[in-house]
C-alpha cells in the first residue's frame, strides 16, 4: 500500500511539473522577469557608479529591484493555478487525477521545484551584474556572503510565488487574483509599514524580506532569517489549507 500511494504521489507530481514546464506563459513570464530585472539592475548600478561603495551596499544595489521583481513571481503563481479554470482544463485534470488534495499540494510542490532554481538564476544574475560593474570601488565579497544572500532572496520570491499560487486557487481567476496580490504587495503593505510598522513586520513580504536583507541592510533587526522564515512559510501553508479546504468542497 505504501509503495502504491508513493508511486501515484511521484506520478501525480511529475505530471503536474510536466503541464507548468509546457506552459509557455510561464517560460514568457520567467524570460520578461528575467530581462526587466537587468534593465532594472543595470539602471541602479549606472546611477550609484558616481560615488564610493562599501560591500553592504554593492549587495543592496544588486538586490534594489527586488520590489519589482516580486511582481514577476506574483503573476508566475497565479498563473500556475488560475490558468487551468480559463480553458475549462481543470475538469481534464480532476478526472484524471480525483485526489483534489494531493493534486492541488503536488501543484505547489512542481511550482516550488520550478520556482526556486529560476529565481536563484535571476537575483545572482543581478547581484553579479552589479559586483563586476562596481568591482573597481569596492572590495571584494565575500563568497559566503553573496551565496547567503542570492539563496535567501530565492527563497523569499519561492515563498511568494506559492503564496501567490494558493490565493490564485481560491479565487480561481486570474484577474481578481492579480487585482488582491498586486494591490497588497504595492498598496496595502507599503501603507502598513508607515502606520502599523510593529504589525506589518510579522506580515508575508516584511518577515520574508528578513530572509535576505539581513546579510547587508543597516536598519533595526526586527526579526533574525530564520523567524523571517518561519513566518513567511506559515502565512503560505495557511493559504495554501485553506486553498485545498475550498478546492475539495466546491464545484470545479
């Protein structure tokens, strides 16, 4: 029995990596992220050649676009969920695969497996762009330091790609789903950190930016990577509970 349930857990969750992999508006949406990163990079690095950098700072530059490029992986989850109720196809999958939870946890996991290594490739393509264009004002970094950092900013856009993915499968339209995340992440939180600045810190992006930040920012510590951590895995397996929760309950 245990090796039959693992083997339909593998074959489920190989098939699901298979459909995000063939889906050519993720391929579009990773190379469009990809290159406005750069562009983004390219432009903070130009305006911050004309005075002296230390090394914190070479790192911020490196990882100033990472406000924008969340969005990329905002729209990456949504996508990866939403985009089978446009088409109708998620009544191919549901038949094919009745398990709603275990197919709707095998989709996070394809995601998660997807996301990860294509967001590793972009922040420490930025991060090194701006390191070998500012590698004549400042030392050098160390290595552990820029690995700390580029793994923990992946990290960060993962978690926010399959918290994006799960609020995508509550709402099951791409549009409105769009309309929430962008409008937290770009509206409500930047107002929540001027007027509930204590509060907002234990919310999903703010604990998540700790994951990164904490290698080359200069401001108070709030929380360590590790709390920051926590907190922003704990928003998203509460989303991701109640995404399947609705997802067993209701009609396709």
């Amino acid at each position: 029995m245990s090796v039959s349930s693992s083997r339909k857990t593998t074959r489920i969750l190989s098939a699901e990596l298979d459909k995000l992999i063939t889906m050519p508006l993720i391929w579009r949406t990773f190379v469009a992220t990809f290159i406005i990163n750069l562009v983004l990079t390219a432009a903070f690095t130009s305006a911050s050649l004309q005075g002296a950098a230390d090394t914190k700072s070479v790192l911020n530059i490196g990882l100033a676009s990472m406000i924008y490029l969340q969005a990329g992986f905002i729209i990456l989850g949504i996508l990866a969920t939403c985009s089978e109720y446009t088409g109708g196809q998620v009544q191919t999958t549901l038949t094919t695969i009745p398990w709603r939870g275990l197919q709707l946890i095998s989709k996070h996991l394809a995601l998660a497996v997807f996301t990860f290594p294509a967001a590793l490739v972009i922040t420490a393509s930025g991060v090194l762009y701006t390191v070998l264009m500012m590698q004549d004002t400042v030392a050098g970094i160390g290595i552990n330091t820029m690995i700390q950092t580029v793994v923990g900013a992946a990290g960060y856009l993962t978690v926010t790609t399959l918290l994006s993915a799960a609020v995508g499968a509550l709402l099951r339209r791409t549009t409105p789903a769009l309309v929430v995340l962008l409008g937290y992440y770009f509206i409500v939180s930047p107002l929540m950190s001027d007027f509930l600045p204590r509060v907002h810190n234990y919310f999903p992006d703010a604990a998540g930016a700790y994951m990164y930040m904490e290698t080359f920012s200069n401001e108070v510590k709030v929380l360590t990577p590790m709390q920051g951590t926590g907190i922003a895995v704990g928003w998203t397996l509460i989303f991701m509970a109640i995404a399947i929760v609705f997802y067993r309950k209701r009609d396709a």
